[in-house]
C-alpha cells in the first residue's frame, strides 16, 4: 500500500499536473456547456452520461501515456503506419453516416461513436516526427521533402478515400507544415508550395462541390444563401452577438434552448457559450485554450530529445488549427468545415484524442523515466 501511496505521489511530482489540471477544467466547463446545449432535447441526460465517461476516459489515458515512453513506441513505425491507414479505411466497410459524412464507428456496447481519422492524428504525429528525425541531417534535401511530403499525400488520400473530409484534411496539412517547419525545413520549400498550390488553385476549387464552394463563398459575402448554407454562420454570429458581456445566463439562451441554434453541441458549442455566458464565457474559453497551446509549446522548447520536440509541436499545431478554425466558424471568418472545438466540443473520440495527446506531452515532460517506475 506504501508503494502504491509513493507511486501516486511521485507521478504528481513528475508528470505534468498543470497541464492535466488545465484540461480537466476545459472539459468539466464544456461539459456544463454540453448540458445547456442539449437540455431542450430528449437526450440530454445520455449526451452528458457520454461526455463524462469520454473525460473519465480521456484522465485515464493521460496517466497512461504519461508513463508509456513514446519514442519507443515510434520504433514499431511500420506497424502504426499500417494502423493509420486500415483504421481510417475501416468506415468504408463499418462506417456510421452522421450529417453527410461517413466517417464515424458505432460502438454499440457504451453507445459512443468513434471517428477513426480524429484518433490517427495522434500516430501520424508520431510517425511523422520519426520520419523528420530520421532524416534530420539533410531534413531539406529534394530526396527528405519528397519522402516526408509522400507520407502527407498518403494519408489525405486515404481520407478523401474513406470519407472526403475537407476540414480533417486540412488538420493533418497545417501539422504536417508546423512540424516541418520546426523540423528546420529551408523556407523556400514552403514558399515552393505555396506557389504549386496558387497555381493549382483553379484545379482544386473546380474539384470541389458546389456546396463546399459555397461554404468558402458565404465567408467573404454572408448574404448568400441566408437561409441555406448560410444560414450556421449567421445563427451563431446572432446567438454570439446578443450574449453581450455577460450573456444571458447558463440555460437561458433564446437561440440555444429553443433549439434554432444548429449543431449546438458539437461544431457550436462557443456560440453557445457566447449566448449564455457572453463575452466573459468566451474570453475564459480561449484563455484556457491558449495556455494548453503554450504548455504544449513549453515542453517542446525543454524536451530532452528532438523527437520529443517535434511530437509536442505536431500537438501543439493540431489544438491552433482546431481552435482558430472552429472559433473563426462561429464569428463567420473561416468556413464551416465540422471541426470540434478541442476539450469543449461534444464529441468521445475528440475527447480522448485530446487527452491522450496532452498524456503524450506530459510524459515527453518528465522523461528521462524516473528510478521509481524502473524498479
């Protein structure tokens, strides 16, 4: 039992208790926001029962990964690179169609739903971070780029195969570019690709949906389409808007609990937010959101390997392009594209996504392992 008390004790000492505390509330305050979200429908009490037990989940596995040494776990790359690719396809044969998009397992025993490419964020960070290791001497060279660039193409592709995700996509693009760039991949490479992608701009818009393109479209003007695809991003601008400084109160707000708010607990919860807790309940929301980023970016400037490094900041990459992108949907300045807002969102496998990649930086924070786990 004293060995047991010893454990507990040093794992508070080593592991990092800021940022698992700072997470903890984030998530118990979204949970609250969950609840108002969902209060005028049939299944509020199921919607939280889930959140809790993701979050429940989600401390578990953050313990977990803080004492599993990563880098170790990169050294099977092959096998997660197989994991990635057949875990992500596994919706075409098993997959759940929630709003259009297939790209969610059921799992029927805990009635939790399961997004395999929001799960593989994590082991493409991993492996990517290997690969960039691998090849860290001559990262800039035509022979790395084409490599490492060739691993990015194989996972949108398989996306696109298994679901055509625009905004998933996107993630794994802004981490790829983040990563790199830490990396010490020469600027010219990313000024190269950005060329390519202005010049293959025509291809790519032409390739898309008239409904994805009209999600771009209402962005620069948001008088089109009022009632139609424009119609989220101007019921979340509103429901924003009226909550003033203080909001209207938790449970209160007129959009959220007459149910005209659309995706309230998902892909809106910080309009939510906004309405109910007004400008105040927004600030606290990005405050907590910004000091998990930057703790994530702490331990990558301290960690005692390069690889650690680069893991951190592939995570730290995935909360900025998360948080600004759903954010910047709610006050119409990005398009809307169903990316959750990290930790706050509804939504098991984000959750625990998010507190398995938070685990991954504590445990890169108190690496070397301590003598206390050794023996």
């Amino acid at each position: 039992m004293k060995s047991v008390s010893n454990a507990i004790k040093n794992f508070i000492h080593e592991a990092d208790m800021f940022l698992m505390v700072i997470c903890a509330i984030s998530s118990i305050f979204g949970l609250l926001l969950v609840g108002s979200a969902t209060l005028s429908s049939d299944g509020t009490v199921r919607l939280v029962l889930v959140q809790g037990f993701a979050i429940f989940l989600g401390l578990l596995l953050f313990v977990l990964f803080t004492l599993i040494d990563i880098e170790d776990l990169t050294g099977y790359w092959k096998v997660i690179l197989v994991f990635n690719i057949l875990f992500v396809l596994s919706t075409l044969v098993f997959g759940k169609e929630v709003d259009g998009n297939r790209s969610w397992l059921e799992i029927p025993v805990i009635n939790m739903r399961v997004q395999p490419a929001e799960i593989v964020k994590i082991t493409f960070v991993l492996l990517l971070a290997k690969q960039m290791y691998s090849v860290r001497e001559h990262i800039s060279s035509v022979k790395s780029v084409l490599f490492l660039g060739t691993h990015l193409i194989l996972m949108i592709g398989t996306i696109w195969i298994a679901s055509s995700d625009m905004g998933m996509s996107l993630v794994y693009v802004f981490i790829f570019i983040c990563m790199a760039f830490a990396a010490g991949v020469r600027l010219w490479w990313f000024l190269g690709g950005a060329i390519a992608v202005a010049a293959a701009f025509p291809y790519i818009w032409s390739s898309l949906g008239s409904y994805q393109q009209m999600r771009v479209l209402v962005v620069l003007d948001d008088t089109l389409d009022p009632l139609g695809i424009g119609y989220q991003a101007s019921r979340s601008k509103l429901a924003i808007g009226s909550g003033k400084l203080f909001g209207q109160g938790l449970f209160n707000g007129t959009q959220t609990q007459r149910g005209i708010l659309p995706a309230k607990h998902t892909d809106f919860i910080f309009a939510v937010a906004g309405e109910e807790l007004g400008m105040v309940g927004c600030v606290a929301i990005m405050i907590l959101l910004v000091m998990i980023i930057i703790r994530c970016l702490y331990v990558a400037a301290h960690a005692k390997t390069g690889m650690g490094s680069l893991i951190c900041v592939g995570i730290a990459a995935m909360l900025i392009f998360q948080t600004f992108e759903n954010i910047g949907m709610c006050v119409g300045l990005t398009p809307i594209i169903g990316i959750t807002l990290p930790f706050f969102s509804y939504g098991g496998s984000s959750i625990i996504t998010m507190f398995a990649a938070m685990g991954i930086v504590s445990g890169i924070k108190m690496r070397p392992m301590p003598d206390w786990l050794k023996n």
